[in-house]
C-alpha cells in the first residue's frame, strides 16, 4: 500500500520533524499522500522516493497528471505545482504517514527489536511475558505481522502499512506493541515515524554485512533503531557483544545491559542444561529469579533475558516475567526435538539459515552430544556465497559429518551453492554432497548411532517437507542402489565431477 488518506485531518509540512524547504510552506495543507505515482489521486502530496523499484523523482509530471496538487522531493524539479524540498524523502515519507494516522505509538508503549539473530525470539518471549501479566499487546515479526486489520504483509514493508496497523492496535485498545525491526527496513527507513519506549539492539555480527555492502555500513543501519526513541525511551544492550559495548560509550539516552559473560544490570547463569530444556538464574540488581526455559543454549537464555530486561523496562515486575518465560513455547523449527524411532539418534530441526545461527546450535548440541554430532545442512536462497562458505568452515568445525543438500527454491543454482559451501572447508573429503532432500535425511539417519545428535539445519519454508521425509525415512530402510536416484557424492569427488 502506497496511497495514505485521513479526510479529516489536515496535516502541515512545517509541523513535522524533519527540515523541510519551500515556498509557502507555511500556508500549505493536505490531507492525503502517495509515493507511487499510479496510485496518485486529485490533491494528494507527491512524495518523490528514489528506491530499488526506480526513481520517483522521474515520475512527478505523471503524478501531477493523476491530480497530485503537490511535490515533496530531493531536488529541484520545474513543474507547475509547489515543489517542497528535503534532504530525505524517505524518512519524511514515514512521519507524514505517521501523522496522518494520529502518531500512534505516542499511545502504545512501544518496544523495537534489532540483531542479527534471534530477533523473532525475543519478540514472541515479550508478547508471553506481558501477556501472562495481564498486558494487551501486539506483536510484529517476519512470520507474524501486525495482522489487525486482516492486511497481508508486504515484501517490503512500507511506511503506510506500518502506520496503519498501528493506528488499529490503538483503535483496538491495544496497550503495547513488539516490533521485530529489520536492518535493511532500518536502512531503507520503513519505520520511520515510529516512536519506541525500548530499543532492543541484540548481538550485531557479520552475517548481514553483503545485505548492506560492508559490516560498518550494517552498524549504522541497525544503530538507526535508536534514532526512533522517544525523549524519555531507554535502550537494551547486550553487554556481551563486543560491537554493543563500544556503543555504550557513546549513547545519548539511559540504557540497561544484559549478558551471560560480560558484567551487565540483568545477567543470567545456567544451573542445569539438558538436550531439550535448562534451568537458569536470572539476577536482576538485588533480586533473583530461577526460570525452567524450553530450549537448550546460550543463544536462547540469551534472547531470554533481553525480553527480560525488556519487560522490566516496560514495568513488569520479575515474577511475571518468570511466568511468562516458563509459559513460552517456542514456534516450531526453533532447536525443536524430532521424535522418530528408526535411529537411536536424537533429531533436531532448527532454522539456522544463518552462520551466527548454526554456529550457536552446533555448539550447543555438540555440548549436549554424548555421541557424535552430524548434520544435514540444506544451502538457503538467503544466503550469499560469503554466507555459504562460512557455513562449510562451521560444518567442518563442529560436527563430526555432514551432508550438503540444496532447498526446492535454489535447485536451479544447485552446483553454484554446493561450491560455494565446499569453499569454506578446509578438507572437503569428508562429508557428502546430496542433493535431494529425502536422500540426503536417509544418509544422515543411516551414519547416527546410539547416543548421537542429528541437527537438521533449513529454512523454515522446509520445515514441513522435512518432516514428511523424516517421518517416511523412520519406516523404510536406507538403500543407495538404486540408480535412477540423484547422485550422493563425497565433496572431493562432486568437485571433480562439477
């Protein structure tokens, strides 16, 4: 959606926050606005966006034949209607959408979470937590968008749907609202206008530097979060990330820190850890809670306690917290136990799409393993080919075997991924290549045996596919004879052939 109307508010350029130039600018008044030409409509203002789809800077003079009475750009353009200047059209298409809508989030209290992993986590911990204390809140991630109104997430998001939705969680009666704000949403200003109590920045890594063109770039990108706070908002930090706490130094607004290694004002300690589950302290300046949480790992007490530290930002006392993150069940393919009977072998199935991601499951199931370690790594679409090397070094790292395979939505580019996986080893004997999917779980559930681990690491898209082939490999025994099958190759030999 591009086209944003209010026909009972009239908003005025010079109210919003971002400086904006032009003749007449203080008598000038709309009610209406659009960033798409074709859905310009007659006294709509005209914002000119220069973004991924094309320049709107070209299509002004189609705009103002769609009946646009006005045009907010970048740079002069001699047209007949006023032009009004800014240096940033993206960002002050958000506020005017915002405004539009009546600032919603100044009637929420409103909660932004940015990282590189486990940014879904943390929002649906939160969402448990204020729940079970009685809250009203609505959540917005990737997988479950803020869906008030029956709208469908747009790939990308854009600045009138934000606005809208959050104009009816306030219309709904809504108290609070979780938003899982993505790097490149940041960087693109999909957010903006937006208005946060908390800013949760978790653990920066690399693992998005090619989304932004370099890690520095990717910082900035994820530091704008910060940028949506209000005057009296206070910033969550993980103290253990090294990048977050050279940011601590710099910060203009209150903040407090969690970690589990580094000193921080939340800080949590494992008690007990089993394959499935762990038992955890949770210390908050004087008081202490213990707290059974459903998945194994530091990466998962660590999301724990920025909805901890969250919560407590938002006034939750630590005993409902302690409810919430009990009552948490993690959505499905999250380090998720596979209960099957045909290997002694315990499966997971985890979406770690991305390094950072594998890297914390494997070490987490290595720890757990009484057994050997393998996995089957099905190559994503999302990564890039850094991504995919990296993810062979962690392969051949930590598990004991592997078996590449290559997801429904990359078999076209099948040999290009499998290659670039195999760049991140430093001997690629070992482990084979499989490309179909149901032969590649049969081979992994053929090597484990008793007291081993078996990780499955995709995307969530294959989640339910890997299931059904799970579930058939349990019932019909492994064979490699039959020859009409796809290849199942050692790397160095898949090198050779390729």
């Amino acid at each position: 959606m591009h086209q944003l109307s209010s026909p009972h508010r009239r908003i005025r350029l010079k109210d919003l926050p971002t400086k904006i130039q032009g003749s007449g600018i203080d008598r000038f008044e709309f009610h209406s606005c659009s960033s798409d030409w074709k859905l310009c409509q007659p006294n709509d203002l005209y914002v000119a966006i220069d973004q991924a789809q094309g320049d709107g800077h070209d299509h002004v003079r189609q705009a103002i034949d769609q009946g646009a009475q006005a045009i907010l750009a970048e740079r002069i353009i001699p047209v007949d209607v006023p032009v009004f200047l800014t240096s940033d059209t993206r960002e002050a298409f958000g506020h005017i959408c915002h405004q539009l809508c009546d600032h919603p989030t100044r009637s929420l209290q409103s909660v932004g979470v940015t990282g590189t992993s486990g940014k879904s986590t943390v929002v649906e911990m939160l969402d448990t937590i204020l729940n079970s204390a009685g809250k009203n809140p609505l959540r917005a991630t990737r997988q479950d968008w803020l869906r008030v109104s029956g709208q469908k997430t747009l790939d990308p998001i854009t600045s009138p749907q934000v606005s809208v939705a959050l104009s009816d969680a306030v219309a709904m009666g809504k108290s609070h609202v979780i938003l899982e704000m993505h790097s490149e949403e940041l960087a693109r200003r999909a957010w903006s206008g937006v208005q946060l109590d908390v800013a949760v920045l978790t653990a920066l890594k690399a693992d998005f530097r090619d989304l932004h063109g370099s890690f520095d770039n990717y910082l900035r990108a994820s530091e704008r979060l910060l940028d949506h706070l209000k005057d009296t908002g206070l910033a969550v930090i993980d103290a253990d990330d090294p990048q977050l706490r050279k940011l601590l130094d710099k910060l203009p607004y209150p903040a407090l820190t969690y970690g589990i290694k580094h000193e921080a004002e939340i800080m949590g300690e494992v008690l007990e850890e089993s394959p499935t589950d762990q038992l955890v302290m949770i210390h908050a300046g004087c008081d202490t809670i213990p707290v059974q949480l459903a998945r194994p790992g530091q990466h998962f007490l660590s999301n724990a306690l920025a909805a901890t530290t969250s919560a407590l930002a938002v006034g939750v006392e630590l005993v409902e917290i302690q409810k919430g993150l009990e009552a948490y069940k993690p959505a499905a393919g999250i380090l998720e136990p596979i209960p099957q009977s045909r290997t002694s072998a315990q499966v997971y199935f985890d979406q770690a799409v991305f390094p950072d991601r594998l890297r914390a499951t494997l070490s987490t199931l290595r720890k757990q393993a009484t057994g050997k370690l393998w996995c089957l790594l099905e190559v994503s679409e999302k990564l890039t080919s850094r991504h995919r090397a990296t993810m062979g070094s962690l392969l051949e790292t930590h598990a004991h075997g592997a078996a590449i395979s290559v997801a429904p939505n990359v078999a076209e580019v099948g040999f290009e991924a499998i290659h670039d996986v195999m760049d991140g080893y430093d001997n690629a004997g070992r482990d084979m290549v499989i490309p179909q999917l149901a032969r590649a779980v049969d081979w992994v559930l053929a090597q484990a045996g008793r007291g081993d681990t078996i990780l499955v690491a995709a995307d969530a898209s294959s989640y339910s596919e890997t299931l059904a082939e799970l579930s058939r490999s349990i019932a019909a025994p492994f064979s490699d004879e039959n020859p009409e099958a796809p290849m199942t190759l050692r790397l160095d030999d898949y090198r050779n052939d390729h």
